[in-house]
C-alpha cells in the first residue's frame, strides 16, 4: 500500500463543519494538515442546511441550548469560540447575511457562501484536501502513531481529529464511522438516537390524523431532561404541522430531542392563552354559537371541527354548560398524544447521544486516555436544538481540536 503525503502533524477525518473548522484552525496555527473524506465534495450538509442558506449560528448560543449526559460539557469550548467570532470571520470574508428569527443568523445569498469560505481558509493553512478518499482502516501504532488506510494509500500522523459526524441523512454519506473508532479505541458511547426529526404514529391515531394532513398551528410543547439537580424544563413555543405520517414542524422537531418512546407529548394548542376564560367569554358574547364555532374562534377549522366531535358530549352543540367549556379548555391547554416512533435518521437533522464526554477533555476535545485522538462536531453527545445551534457547536469543538493541534506541534 502507498503512503500518501508524509510529514503530516494531524489528519482529519471528515469535511463537513467541524472538520473544515478544525482543520483550518490547525493549519493557520502551523501544523501540517491533510483531510480526508469518501465524498466527492466538502461541506455536503451545510449545502442542504436552512433551507440552502445555511443557518450558520445562533447568536444566543449557550450550554443550556445543547442536550447532553453532561450539560456542562459545551460550556468552555463554547466560551472560548462565540458566535460572535464566527459571525467575524463571516464578514471578514464579506459574506452578507441576516437575522431571520431571534439569534439565527443565515447567508442572504447562498450555503455555498459558508463552504467557500472554509476552503478559502483551509488553503491559508495550507491544508491538504484528500476528497474522494474511502477510509478502510484506522489504527494506532507502538509509537503513537495514527495510521489511517484510504483506497488511495496511507497516511500517518501523530493527531487523529475525527469529524465524520452521526448517522443522519445518509443520503449525503453519513456512516457509524465516528461510532465505530470510538468503540474501537474503548471510548464509551451514550446510546445514538435520531434528533430533530419528525414523529410518527401507529395506525389508530392515523385514522383521524390524516384528515388534518397539511394543517399547521402556533403550540407550546413541555420538554423535560436529566433528573435530580440535573432536571431541566423547556418550553418549545413554535409551528407544528400534520403530516400523513404524524407530526413535523420546528416545535415537534425541537420536542423530538427529547421525546423518549414510550412517552407521551403534551401540547398546548393555545400557548399564551387562557383557553377557560377565552371561551366563556366567547359564549357570554355568543351565546347561541354551537361548539364548532367557538372553537374555529381559537382554531383551524378543521382541527376545531375534530375536536368538537372528539370532546364534546354526542348530539350536544349549542349551550354548552362552563363545565363542558372548561373541560375542553383543559384538553387544549394540555393535549396528550402518544407517538409511535420517528421518520428515523432519513429525517433527522442530527443525531442525539454519540461519544461520552466522560472519555473527553471539554477544553480541546481530545480523549483522556487516548494521546492524540480528538473528537469533535456531532459525533459526540452534545445535541443542540434547532435555529444554528448545532453548527455553533460544530464551529467550536473544531477550533477547540484544532487550536490544540497547532499548539502541540509548537
């Protein structure tokens, strides 16, 4: 087998964010860096990201917007590169962009903006672009040594950053290969599960959800994580669509990072709103107004005529007793649904659990007992929520691996 380009202080694996962040990073600090990946072009994610303009970041990035065994974890990459230095380096290459929503940052013109410019800083670094290089082997020698097999030869190099990402969208190339190394050299795993992704439901509930296919409305979704003085409480108040699978929508994809199976969702379709006193005083201005009317005051019209026959006692429209109105309120305020599962890693925009953070350093990434081996971006379980989230931290744990390259070739 051929050994390709020698010399090489670190080899990155992967040429997505991370990676590219990374190994810029790396290489404009002095060390010499080559990247690999299977696919034939960088960046493939980030092309498809927002949309195609690519929600780059999010401006009110913190530990607290990221899902992880450990919560603390993300904070000191994250502290030590902000969205504010990314948004920087977005200008300096005179990128225009714009504030879309609250924090989130997108590329006016086009995702390719992004991947461009992190070429363009790759080659200031003098980095070594390997694409459409098929990782075959990857191991560790006597000497320290990285060893990494490709279809194309072998290269070596004392720092193996791995960036390959998790399992969702397998349609751009997304494999277990970050999975498979960490297992490989006995860094432990916390169990992979798709994330921000859309929920499914069994046949029963299909039969009356797929007349409200296409329907969309603003809800409130109660999220719980960890336990003990760990528990944190969320509430999601976005757009939730029906699908003729089950539910989508920001406010589903964001529940889903948390959704369990097994569990139940709880969904206020009237966030905001004090559902009880808003129909009692709909029926004291409309007194002869039948349910389905009422409803249609705080609902779709189709969603309110299901709920009309779903809640209201048969035969009984009109003059509806407070007790019946507030009882309907209660079910509004805290709709229960049972999901049956999700649109799996197909439509999954990211992929929750991943490496231990137990088996890292949170400063630079690198694996305790494991010299040289860094992981980054999101292979690791650090799980953002949706809204640029997701690439702040990809962004951050790259610098992270690659400012500590650099400063151990120095």
């Amino acid at each position: 087998m051929t050994v390709q380009g020698g010399g090489h202080d670190a080899i990155v694996l992967g040429a997505g964010a991370a990676g590219l962040m990374a190994a810029a990073t790396a290489g404009q600090g002095g060390a010499r860096v080559v990247v690999l990946d299977h696919a034939q072009h960088a960046g493939r994610k980030i092309l498809i990201s927002g949309g195609g303009r690519c929600n780059f970041t999010n401006m009110d990035a913190g530990a607290g917007q990221f899902l992880s065994a450990n919560p603390h974890f993300a904070k000191s990459a994250l502290a030590r590169y902000t969205p504010a230095d990314f948004l920087a380096l977005v200008q300096r290459h005179r990128i225009p962009w714009h504030e879309k929503a609250a924090g989130q940052l997108f590329c006016d013109r086009s995702a390719r903006d992004i991947v461009d410019m992190l070429m363009r800083e790759c080659a200031a670094g003098q980095v070594e672009m390997r694409l459409s290089h098929r990782i075959i082997d990857v191991a560790r020698d006597g000497a320290g040594q990285y060893r990494v097999e490709t279809d194309h030869g072998v290269f070596h190099a004392p720092s193996l950053i791995v960036a390959t990402g998790g399992l969702s969208i397998p349609k751009l190339g997304a494999t277990g290969l970050a999975h498979d190394l960490a297992r490989r050299f006995g860094l432990g795993m916390v169990a992979p599960a798709p994330a921000l992704v859309p929920l499914t439901f069994g046949a029963r509930d299909m039969a009356w959800m797929e007349p409200l296919a296409g329907l969309s409305v603003n809800v409130g979704i109660a999220c719980h994580d960890g336990a003990g003085r760990q528990a944190r409480h969320v509430t999601f108040r976005d757009g939730m669509v029906f699908t003729h699978r089950g539910l989508s929508g920001p406010a589903i994809l964001q529940a889903s990072s948390y959704w369990q199976p097994g569990e139940a969702l709880e969904i206020d379709l009237l966030p905001g709103i004090n559902a009880a006193a808003r129909l009692l005083e709909i029926k004291r201005d409309r007194p002869r107004a039948g349910g389905v009317a009422m409803l249609s005051m705080l609902l779709p019209q189709r969603l309110a005529q299901f709920f009309a026959r779903s809640c209201l006692p048969e035969g009984q429209l009109a003059g509806l007793p407070d007790s019946v109105l507030t009882d309907m309120a209660g079910t509004l305020g805290a709709w229960r649904l049972n999901p049956h599962g999700t649109e799996g890693y197909v439509k999954a925009e990211v992929t929750r659990g991943g490496v231990d953070t137990a088996c890292l350093s949170s400063r630079d990434m690198e694996a305790r007992d494991v010299p040289g081996l860094f992981m980054v971006g999101e292979a690791v379980d650090v799980t953002g929520w949706l809204g640029g989230y997701n690439f702040q931290w990809a962004w951050a744990s790259g610098h992270a691996a690659g400012q500590a390259v650099a400063e151990r070739r120095g």
